[in-house]
C-alpha cells in the first residue's frame, strides 16, 4: 500500500517536472513566434485593407454597369454607348478626383502641356483605363471598349490633395469628397428603373430626388423607407461623412447604425450594390422601413459573395487612418488655448465630445431634443438617436457646413446654437475662441 503510493507520488513528480520544462520552454517559443504573427498580421491587413477601400467594388459593377448603364453614358454614342459621353471636364464639374500617382508619365506630361483634350470623353477613358479616376473603376473587353463600371469605397471617402490641378493629385483617403455630386453621376444613368421598380416611383421622380441632393451629399435611408424630403420639403440627404479618426469610437453613421464593420457590410451590399450577405432583421420593419422590408434587404444573399471575406482587412485599415492634424497656420493658438478651457469646462462640450476621441467613450447616442435639433434623421435609424460626432479633423471637411445635413454653414453657427440652446451664456470673444479651438483640431 506505503509502496503504491510512493510510486504514483514519485511518478506524478517526474510528469511534473517533465511538463513544466516542456511549458517553460514552449511558452516561449509559442509567445515569441505568436507575437510576431501579430506584427505580420497587423501589416499584412493594413495593406489589403487600403486595397480593398481603394481599388475593390465588391462586384458592384453588376449594378452600375450591368443595369444602370453608367458606362455607356461615359463613352457617348460615338463609342457604341449612349448621349454625348463624359468628357474630363464634365467628370471634374461633378467632383470626380483624378490619382496623379495611377498616371503614366506620357499622359501627366501631355496633361502638364496642355496636350490633352479635356472635352473629349476618349480621354475620360484613357484615365479609366490606368485606373486614375478615384473610386470608379473601369472594366474593358478584349477589343478595349469599356464594358462596365462599378464604385469603390473611395468614391465618397477620398479626395485628392490637388497638387497637380485642381481635382488632380495625389490621394488623400478618410476625407470625405465634398465635391461630388452623386446625384449628377447617378442621373447620367440611361436606364434607372431598378432603382424607380425599388422606390416605386416614375423616372423623372427618381431624377429629381438625386438631383436634389447636390454635392458632397447621399442619402443612405433613402432605399430602407423612400423618405426623400425632410418635414421642411429640403432633401433627406446627409452630408459624406469622414472616414477618418474612427478608431474608438463605439457606434457609426450620424444616426448610430453600428460599429464601422456591421456599416461597411451594410454599404457594401445594400448602398453600392456589391454581391455579398448581409444580415439585419431590424430592416424588416415594414413601418420604419418599407422599401428594404419588401425587398428583404437584412436578409441580402449572394452565391458569389465578394464582400464578406474583405470586411476584417477593412475595418483595419479604416480604424488606421488618423484625423489629420490642422495646419498650425490656421487657426490662433492663443484664442484656442482659451478656447480648449470653454470646450472643457463653461461651454460643457467635453460632456459629450470627451477628449481625446471627442465623442463619449460608451454609447455615444443622443436624441435630437438633447441637442436642440428636430427628430427626422434620427427616426429613420433603428435606435432613434444621433450619435456625437468625433470631432477630430473639423477643418478638412468645413465645406457644405456642420452636423448632419450641413445645416450649420460654418463653426461660428454652431457655437451659437449651443450657446442658445444650452443658455451658456458665452460672450462674443468666448464664442471666438471656441471657434479657434475646434478649428485647431
Ligand atoms: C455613395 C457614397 C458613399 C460610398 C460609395 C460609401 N460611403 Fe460610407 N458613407 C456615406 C454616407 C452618406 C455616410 C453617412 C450615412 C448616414 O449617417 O446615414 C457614410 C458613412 C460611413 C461611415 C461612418 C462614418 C462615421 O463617422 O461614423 C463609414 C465608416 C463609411 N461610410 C465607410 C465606407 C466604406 C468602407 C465604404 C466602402 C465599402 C463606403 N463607406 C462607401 C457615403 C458613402
Ligand atoms: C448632449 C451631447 C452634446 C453636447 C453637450 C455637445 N454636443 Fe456637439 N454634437 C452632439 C451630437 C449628437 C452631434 C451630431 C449632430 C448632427 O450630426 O446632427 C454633435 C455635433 C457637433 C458638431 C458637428 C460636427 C460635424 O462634423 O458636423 C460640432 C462642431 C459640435 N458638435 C461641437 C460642439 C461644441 C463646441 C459643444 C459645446 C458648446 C458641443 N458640441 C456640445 C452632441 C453634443
């Protein structure tokens, strides 16, 4: 018995010693090797993930080319498509930005001589074919002849730094592109009845409604519940918001939708019309939502999914890009020292725009009574509510004004806002060096 014990006791130390060598030196080895998988994995995502935002369209050229005909309103009946074609100069009037670093040189220097034809649609092929047309990507058949178009994420959310002309240069990605005007390109469309089928409405209808969203503006609820004017008969567009500066921050969109993820799925699918699955039964709301609940929009299936599998890298790559840092010649530093301390303390902003995300770490949603403006937007999204905007990088988005649907023209209107509705009771020079402050960051 005394024996038999001894005997497991010295054979369970034995294991014992036997194990944790194996662990001591294996967890190591394991940590080591794990954590440079990290390291590769973070690099090797970031990089698919700025090829995805750039250059991916998810398929979505089955929509823009295959039924709403785009491409063949961009070559014009002179190359087998339809109407006088896109020349370079109707694509730069409607907010098309041109990457300078997609051209070849031949091009750049005919372009730097003045050796290119602006008004002929042949050169707006050209800039398709090396693939310089940001966030439109062009398919062409064997014999050269543009066959189809689709978009790409960087369509809405990218500008150019216009280093080269104005509208061409080098790409700056997250800015949202305040130029563009998606209803003119859209409109160029020669066919829209899936999209008159989907809204059930008449082609001039559906004309005016993009036409009246003018640019830097899309109306993402629009194709959930056909609502395509506010109360106050404006268009129910939102301004393009930035992509930039979203890393923690918990929910997306003006309205909260979701996380950046649970959007860039959504979009993907249901906004650019890419080939994918999504889920999100909270569209079947047939009262909120009529148009995506007879469609079964939450429930978008695809046997060719070119959307799911990309959704990890994007994320990365989103939450990668910072806000950019105002130029220190733009504001007065002084007056946005002082300006910071009214942010924090006597204005309240901090409250809510909780430095350094500026939004609230948590759930950062509010309803329109708390900050003073009407419902409408906020009832067209499943929680009711805006959510506080990240206010990193203010000054690279000023044009087409603040807060969702540009309705505050500049910062100044915006101060005064708070100041009235929260009776802050902030003096003119205060307002002034609030102003500076947001301005500075
Ligand atoms: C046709 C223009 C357009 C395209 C293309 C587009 N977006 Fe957007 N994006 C918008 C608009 C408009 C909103 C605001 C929607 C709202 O609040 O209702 C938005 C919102 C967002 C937001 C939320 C930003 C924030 O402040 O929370 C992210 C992130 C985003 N888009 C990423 C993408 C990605 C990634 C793609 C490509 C898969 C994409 N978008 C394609 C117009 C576009
Ligand atoms: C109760 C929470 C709350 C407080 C307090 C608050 N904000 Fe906001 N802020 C919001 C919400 C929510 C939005 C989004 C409104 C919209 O898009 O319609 C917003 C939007 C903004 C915007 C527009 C950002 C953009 O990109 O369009 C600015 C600028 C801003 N706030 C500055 C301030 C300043 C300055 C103060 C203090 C005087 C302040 N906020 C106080 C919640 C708040």
């Amino acid at each position: 018995m005394i024996r038999k014990r001894t005997l497991l006791a010295a054979t369970l130390c034995v294991s014992a010693v036997a194990l944790s060598g194996t662990f001591a030196s294996g967890k190591d080895r394991l940590v080591e090797l794990f954590d440079k998988i990290i390291h590769s994995n973070s690099s090797r995502e970031l990089s698919e993930g700025q090829k995805i935002f750039r250059y991916d369209t998810f398929g979505s050229e089955a929509f823009w080319g295959g039924k709403l005909r785009i491409h063949d309103a961009i070559k014009g009946e002179k190359n087998g498509g339809v109407g006088p074609g896109v020349s370079p100069r109707t694509a730069l009037s409607v907010g098309l930005k041109v990457d300078v670093d997609s051209l070849s040189k031949d091009v750049l220097d005919a372009i730097a001589q003045g050796k290119v034809d602006l008004d002929d649609p042949n050169t707006s092929l050209l800039l398709l074919k090396e693939d310089a047309i940001i966030g439109l990507k062009g398919f062409f058949n064997q014999n050269g002849q543009l066959s189809s178009v689709g978009i790409q994420c960087a369509f809405c959310h990218s500008t150019v730094d216009n280093s080269f002309a104005p509208g061409l240069g080098h790409r700056l990605d997250g800015w949202p592109n305040r130029d563009l005007n998606v209803g003119a390109i859209v409109n160029l469309s020669p066919d829209l009845s899936v999209v008159n089928d989907l809204l059930g409405v008449d082609d001039a209808t559906t004309r005016k409604v993009i036409l009246d969203w003018g640019p830097g503006k899309f109306d993402a609820e629009l194709f959930l519940d056909g609502k395509a004017y506010r109360p106050d008969g404006k268009t129910a567009a939102t301004l393009i918001p930035p992509a930039f500066g979203l890393a923690g921050v918990n929910l997306h969109t003006y309205t909260g939708w979701g996380s950046v993820t649970y959007w860039n799925a959504f979009v993907a699918n249901l906004e650019m019309h890419g080939q994918g699955n999504f889920f999100d039964p909270r569209l079947d709301d047939p009262v909120k939502f009529p148009i995506a609940a007879r469609a079964k929009m939450g429930h978008t299936q695809s046997s060719n999914d070119q959307i799911t599998s990309k959704l990890a890298a994007l994320h990365y790559y989103q939450l990668s890009i910072p806000a950019p840092a105002a130029p220190t010649n733009s504001y007065d530093q002084i007056m946005a020292g002082r300006g910071q301390l009214l942010f924090n303390e006597k204005a309240k902003c901090a409250t809510c725009h909780t430095p350094p995300l500026y939004t609230e770490p948590g759930w950062d949603m509010h309803k329109g009574e708390e900050i003073g403006i009407d419902e409408f937007q906020a009832l067209r999204s499943p929680d009711e509510r805006y959510r506080t905007t990240p206010l990193k990088g203010l000054w690279a988005h000023a044009k087409g004004g603040y807060y969702h649907d540009g309705r505050f023209a500049d910062l100044p209107a915006v101060v005064d806002h708070y100041n009235n509705h929260f009776s802050l009771g902030l003096l003119d020079n205060e307002k002034a060096d609030l102003v500076e402050f947001l301005k500075s960051l």
